[in-house]
C-alpha cells in the first residue's frame, strides 16, 4: 500500500479548488470513466437497436438492462468491507476496487462489440446486463472514495460537482463520441473506442489520494445478511423519525427523468433526426449546456442550502419535459426543426444537470463514512428503482399516448415530488446544512 498521504479535510472554494485541490484532478478522470458504461447498456445503444429495426415496445423492456445500477446496494457492503485480491495491498481499498471495476467494463463493452443484435439479441443482452454490473461497481467504489475523501460531508458540494463534470465528460464521449463512431465505422469500432478510453480511470486511479479510511483496520467478519443489513440499520438510525419522507424523497426525486429519459431517443429517431444531429444535440451542444447546469448548482448550494436547492431542482427537472412534449409536437416542422429540437432539449438538459449535482450532494451529506459505498448505494440505487421500472413500461404508453402526452404526463409526476420536498424543508427547517440525523 502506498504511504500515508494526508488530505485536507475541506476543500476550496469551487474555482479554484482544480488548481488548489490535489484530489480534483483525480476526480475529473474518475468520473470521466463513470459517465462511460451506463450510456452503452442502454441509452446509446437504444440507437443501435432502432437502427437494426427492434420495436419501441421491446426497446423500451431493454431499459431493464441497468437495473443492476438499482440493485447495487446488495453488493455494496462487501466493498466497504474487504480489500479487492492482490490490487488492495497496492493501491488500498476503494483505489483497488476501482481499478477491477474498470478492467470489467472493458472486457463487457468488448463483448458488446464482438455481437450481432440483430441476429443474436441474447448475446447484446447478457452482455448489456453483465457490463451494468461492471458499471454500477465502479460507481459504487468512486463515490465511496469521493465520499470518505472530504469531511465533513457537508463539504461534498465542491468535490461532487467537480467528478459530476468529469462524468459529464465521460457522457460525451459514451454518448456523442459513439454516436458518430457509429456512423463513420460502425458500432464494434465504437464500442472498442469507449473501451480503450476507461484507461484514463485507471491513471486517475493511481494518482488519486488514498482515503484516510482505506487505512483502517478490517471491521469482525460478518455473516451475509449483517453485512448488507449493518449500513441500511445505520442509516434509518441516524436519519430518525424523519427517516421516511427523505427516503420516500429520494425515492422519487429522479422518477420523471428515468421515464422520460427512456424515450428521448427514439423521440429524436421518430422525429427523423440522424445519429449524428442527435449527437450533436444532446451530447456536443447538450455538454456545455450540462455544464452550466453543474456549475450552477455547485456555486449555488453552499449559498441557498440543501432543501431549497431541492425543491429547486425537482420543480425545474419536471417542468422541463414539457419542453420534450413540444418537440414531439413541433419538432419536426419547417426549417427551423434543427434548432427547435436544440432549444428544447437544452431546457431539459439545463435542469437535469442542476438537479443531479444538488441530489448526488444530498445524498453524499446522508452516508456515514465507515459505509460510504454502501449507504449511497442504497439511495441512489433507491433513488433509479422506481422511474426505471416504470420506464419498462414507457414505449407501451407511448404508443397508446403519443410522445406529446407522454411528455407532459412524465412532467406531471413532479407534482408529488415537489410537495414532498416542501414537506421536508418545512420540517428540517431552513438550517439545513447537516442532515437532520447529524445533530437532530
């Protein structure tokens, strides 16, 4: 294991922090390589199976894929608690994880690519299903360093806007970078090329400071169901009697995006625009646009709170699907459709990148340090369960509804959300720097 490395506890003011901050830079290639594997379950590849001519309806069941991002809390604890063989004695604990983690999205989007969908769907979908796993482990054991890395957890603004920039990144590239890869030479060759760019992880991996935990001693080994039970037990303790309603917040905070996200995609292919504008659109123009939202929500935060920032952020992300519901409807009018589909989908983009960074920041100021892969794994795995099995369900509403309504129906779930988040801000109160378990 590499020796001790000491890291500041509180890190800089936002700006400044990429020059200040030796655990920035580190962050940006972490979370470059988590932006990658998600898209190419499924979102990306949705591309790809509209191509080959698989209907709305079985795309839609194919969001499935990822519900091993849904499912990660179970797995969780055990990388909380053990080293990985081998890489753990070099580079400790969550650092180790990372890199396996890495090395097993590699040889999934390898798989990927050496398939034929539309000849042997079976072989695309175990390996979709294998490299959501890959995927969901390397986001477990990032934000277990990212959360352990700064203390107190209320510090986590900063931090987490900066790896939420560096997954933006890794967006891109998963998103627009194949998109074009795809059209220029084909899908294997694209799915190669995401696969060589997680080598940017791994230096980031080796050159990030070590957690002051990874250098605990090993907690008593524990049977199966203390280990995934001890970190949930933990949680509910230190949240109280508000335990519920945050949870229950949580829970549906990102259910409109999930649904609608499903969709987004063949929306655009309907409209008939090409994988290249599409690229352009949601990834090229649609990163700048992310980042302004990322920004703005990591300056924001310190200044305006948690809660409010919330509230902010669930009212904005629902209300902007409605800009979706008008592109189904107007998008492919006249000469003016390129820039109608850009407008609108940088509307939603704008909000669905201020509401990541306030959520992924609450959720951070939730999980204890000694369960820090484990408990915001559960939420965030809390968190995508609900929109993603609903998602299932979104190309059968889509074609009894039409895109336009489903659009506005996927808004209309915020309505709930919102009030829940009133619910808790009124009840946590304007204070809400620390979470209401911390002192509360």
């Amino acid at each position: 294991m590499n020796a001790p490395t000491k890291v500041a506890s509180e890190p800089a003011p936002f700006w400044s922090a990429l020059f200040t901050d030796r655990r920035i830079a580190p962050a940006l290639g972490l979370g470059f390589t988590s932006g990658i594997p998600f898209l190419l379950v499924y979102g990306t590849q949705s591309a790809w199976l509209s191509d080959i001519g698989i209907s709305i309806a079985t795309i839609g069941l194919l969001s499935e894929m990822t519900l091993a991002y849904k499912f990660k809390f179970v797995w969780a604890p055990f990388l909380d608690r053990y080293d990985p063989p081998g890489l753990g004695r070099w580079l400790g604990r969550r650092r180790g994880w990372i890199v396996v983690a890495q090395l097993g999205v590699m040889a999934m989007l390898a798989g990927i690519a050496f398939g034929d969908p539309a000849h042997w769907l079976g072989w695309t979908i175990a390996f979709s299903v294998a490299l959501g796993f890959a995927g969901a482990t390397l986001d477990l054991v990032i934000d277990g360093w990212r959360i352990t890395s700064v203390r107190p957890p209320e510090k986590q603004a900063v931090l987490s806007s900066w790896t939420e920039i560096g997954w933006r990144i890794g967006n891109l590239a998963a998103g627009a970078g194949a998109l074009v890869l795809a059209d220029r030479i084909g899908w294997r060759g694209a799915y190669l090329g995401m696969g060589a760019l997680m080598l940017v992880g791994m230096v980031a991996a080796v050159f990030a400071p070590e957690p002051d935990s990874d250098r605990t001693p090993h907690p008593p080994r524990a049977g199966f169901l203390d280990t995934v039970w001890s970190p949930i037990r933990d949680l509910w303790r230190r949240l109280g009697p508000m335990a519920p309603a945050i949870l229950l917040l949580v829970a549906g905070f990102r259910m409109p995006g999930y649904v609608a996200n499903a969709m987004a995609v063949p929306l655009f292919k309907h409209q008939g625009f090409s994988n290249t504008d599409i690229a352009t659109v949601t990834k090229l123009f649609g990163f700048w646009i992310g980042l302004g939202g990322t920004f703005l929500a990591g300056a924001l935060i310190p200044r305006i709170g948690l809660l409010t920032s919330l509230l902010v952020g669930t009212v904005a992300a629902s209300a902007s699907h409605l800009s979706l519901a008008y592109l189904a409807a107007h998008g492919g009018d006249g000469g003016t459709a390129f820039w109608t589909f850009a407008i609108t989908v940088g509307i939603d983009g704008f909000a669905y990148a201020f509401a990541s960074v306030v959520l992924i920041t609450y959720m951070s100021t939730l999980a204890s340090t000694e369960h820090a892969a484990s408990q915001f794994g559960l939420l965030t795995s809390l968190c995508a369960f609900p929109g993603s099995i609903l998602a299932g369900f979104s190309g059968f509403i889509v074609e009894r509804t039409g895109f336009s309504w489903f659009f506005v129906l996927t808004s209309l779930i915020g309505v709930p959300v919102a009030l829940l988040a009133v619910y808790v801000w009124a009840k946590v109160g304007l204070s809400d720097e620390t979470p209401p378990s911390a002192g509360h």
